[in-house]
C-alpha cells in the first residue's frame, strides 16, 4: 500500500501528542475535574467508567479529555437514567474495550508490515525448514514489531488516512454479528431446550509441534505463522456457520449449534493444514454437550472434555466423544471409528471415535 506524500496527514506540530488529535479530531482541552463538571456526573461514575475502557488513572490536572470523551460519558448516564443498572453498564463498556483494544493492536500491526521491508522480516520459513532443523530466523535482522520510527510514522500516518474508511465497518459488522448473536439466543429460548445451557459442539484445532516451532523462528516469522493458522481457521470455521470464540497461539476453539457442519469443520482443518507449506499438521477434539456462554466465551465440562481429547489426538487425525460418536454414526459423508480407550487428566476414562471422511468402513453405532 502506497500514498502520496503530499496527500498523507502529517502531525501538525509535531509531537507524538498530536496524532491524537489526528484521530480523535480534536485536542485534548480538559482535565478530569473539568469533564466531571461539564457533565455534571458523579466522579466515581467518570472514573469506573475510564477504567472500564482500559485506560490508567488520571491525574487531577491532566488535559486529557475532549468533547467526544464528554459525549461518550453522557451516553453513559443516559444508559443509567434508562434503566441500566450501573454494573451492567460497565461491563458492556468493559466489553467494547477489551474488543477494541486488540482489534487498534491488530490493525496497526498489519499495516505496520506493509511498510516494513522484506529484508529487515526475512524469509518466510517453510514446513522443509522446520522438518530439516534448519534456523529460519538466521537472516532476520530485527524482530521487533515495528524496525524503527520511520516505519512506525508511515504506519501512523496511513491509519490516520483510512480511519474515516474503516469506522463504519466497524459499526456494520457489529450490527451484523449482534443480529446473529440475538437470533442464536432466541433459539436457544425455545421450549424443547429446558436447559440454560444449551448442547453445542465444541472443538479444539492444535499445531503440531508448535513448540518446536517457537524454539525455531524468530518472533516476526512465528507471527506470520500463527496469523496464517488464524486466518485459514476462521475462514473454515465461518464457512460452514460456526463460530471462532478465540485464539491463543497455536490453538483455535470453536463452537457449533450442528453436529454434522462441525465434523466438516475439523475434516476441513486437517485437510488444509496439510495442503499449506507454511503451517505443520493440526489435530481437533471435538465433544458435544451443555456448555455456559459468558463474556463471549464458554465453559463447563463439555469444553474441558473437547480441550483433553485433543491433546491425546494424533497428529493430522479427529478425535470426537461419545456423544458425539453417537450422533455422528448415520449422518452421510461421515464415518467414526473406534480407538482404545483414553485417560483424559480430570475427566476420566473415555473412548473417543476417529471422524474420517465416508469410506465404507464401519461406523460406531450410535
């Protein structure tokens, strides 16, 4: 990605402070006592709800706040006024913060990398490299995030230049997927699931050897093998109407309302893990049963049970539970063979079924 120089945004005077102003729109011109009294709302609502977004403590005399963070406040207190109690209020706040925080983190990164030559990132390593032992990291000069200021500025300036673009995205897929969320809790509500906790497939896919992996690669390279893990994943995941509810490092954890589109999913993984010459083998454990949906995340022992199976998987291969056995037996397309039985650390004793494609072989009977 390129702009024109002429065209870029620049710090009208230079110090770090005014790309804020580039962004925000405006200059900071007051301090937290001034917006608490230009709100007239109670100091210790300003301040959970500054803390909510992430943000440090504030001095008394810091010109920290704008007429946007006034405006955000009386949102706030409007909320309050409607009917919000104040806790539910806050972490909806906590919420946006958590979100956004690393949606800013991620964005100026990716743009970060377009900026960055190729010779300060180094070569890309492959699944040969790792296999033979070879060090990809040995021609990689600098493995910070962003190589140096003129970088950084570069990266500053085109997200300043794209901000106005990317907000109502923003906006348009929150409104997306909190249609999708409300039309998942009203079937949900539906008088055959008596339950609170509704059944839903869990799955867990794992890197292979990512460990050895980390030991291999210089920072900048293993993150772009976690971020093509990532992006191959999710694109899977929401192809077949699953949802990704997180990532950590060399593992995807996700969720399906249907047995059968969640056995494609993990079929799906292994297949393109094992396509791509970057990535090495995946293995997914997948279970079925109750699981508690808090703070965009879910619990209770179906997931326990899905996160212990995976890691007695072979590489490249789909473990599933009983239950899940059970309702995969007579669905087309799918076979579930039996394996030995596994000792699962805080679950027991179980016997877990391999999904593989349709073969003819036998199926497990449900």
């Amino acid at each position: 990605m390129t702009t024109d120089a002429a065209d870029s945004p620049e710090p009208p005077d230079g110090p770090e402070a005014s790309w804020e102003e580039l962004i925000l729109g405006e200059r900071p011109c007051m301090t937290r006592v001034e917006i608490v009294d230009r709100a007239g709302i109670p100091a210790s609502i300003t301040n959970r709800f500054w803390h909510a977004l992430g943000f440090p403590v504030v001095e008394d005399d810091e010109v920290l706040f704008t007429d946007a963070d006034l405006a955000a406040l009386q949102r706030v207190w409007h909320l309050l006024g409607d009917g919000v109690n104040e806790e539910t209020a806050l972490a909806m706040t906590r919420a946006l913060a958590r979100t956004t925080d690393r949606l800013a983190v991620w964005q100026t990164q990716l743009i970060a990398e377009l900026f960055t030559p190729a010779e300060l990132t180094g070569s890309s390593p492959t699944a040969s490299d790792v296999s033979d032992g070879v060090d990809p990291s040995a021609n990689v000069k600098d493995t910070r995030t962003v190589p140096n200021r003129q970088i950084a500025q570069s990266a500053a300036r085109e997200l300043v230049r794209i901000s106005d673009e990317l907000e109502p995205l923003l906006v348009f897929a929150w409104r997306r997927h909190l249609t999708a969320a409300i039309t998942r809790m009203l079937a949900d509500a539906t008088p055959e699931v008596p339950s609170s906790a509704p059944p839903r497939v869990i799955g867990f896919a794992d890197l292979v050897s990512f460990t050895s992996l980390v030991r291999r690669m210089s920072e900048r390279q293993l993150a772009t093998v976690v971020q093509r893990f990532e992006a191959l994943a999710s694109d899977i995941i929401t192809a077949h109407g699953g949802r990704v509810i997180k990532t950590v490092g060399d593992e995807v954890l996700f969720v399906h309302t249907d047995p059968a589109p969640a056995a494609a999913i993990a079929l799906d993984l292994v297949d393109a893990m094992d396509e791509d010459d970057l990535l090495p083998a995946v293995r997914v454990g997948m279970a079925h049963g109750r699981v508690v949906s808090r703070l965009g995340d879910v619990f209770g022992i179906t997931v326990n049970r899905a996160s212990r199976l995976t890691a007695v998987t072979p590489s490249g291969r789909v473990y599933v539970d009983e239950p899940l056995a059970a309702l995969l037996g007579n669905v087309s397309g799918f076979d579930v063979l039996p394996t030995g039985r596994r000792i699962l650390r805080g679950i027991g004793a179980v016997r877990p079924g391999e999904l593989r494609r349709h073969s003819g072989e036998r199926r497990i009977s449900g």
